[in-house]
C-alpha cells in the first residue's frame, strides 16, 4: 500500500524513532544534540569493542519522510502460515 507524504507546514511532527541492527552495522538516529551525541556514539563504539560498526543516520532527514530507519531500510515481516 502506498502511503501519502504528509505535510506538516514545515514543522516535524515526530510519532517514533527507531533503529536498525543489520549485519554487524547499527544504524542509530542522529538528532543533532552535538557534543552530547558525539560522546553517546564514542561510548557505544568502546563498549561494544568494534564488533558492530555504528552508523548515526540523520533523523531529521528521515523523519521529514514520514518514517523510521526501519522504513528507509524496506525492514518487512513475513509472517508464517
């Protein structure tokens, strides 16, 4: 089904956020909150000792699209019969 864009007059209106783990990559939100952020992805990427590779995407980017990570990415569930 496709879903329209919906405007917001120029305001994000944000419903969720959310984050992908695909393949040893972790795709997290990157809100713009700077220093902060950085030292939040810094401590991540210690943490987990470079077995994942932390990807920040732009949330606002994505956000601006109606969607999540999950929905940029196509993320879908089979379910079984």
């Amino acid at each position: 089904m496709r879903v329209p864009h919906l405007t917001s007059g120029g305001e994000l209106r944000i419903s969720y956020i959310n984050d992908l783990l695909f393949d040893r990559r972790y795709f997290m939100p990157s809100l713009g909150l700077g220093r902060f952020e950085e030292r939040l992805v810094a401590n991540l990427r210690d943490e987990l000792g470079g077995r994942y590779e932390i990807i920040p995407v732009d949330a606002h980017r994505v956000l601006a699209m109606n969607g999540g990570l999950h929905c940029v990415f196509g993320i879908t569930r089979e379910i079984e019969k």
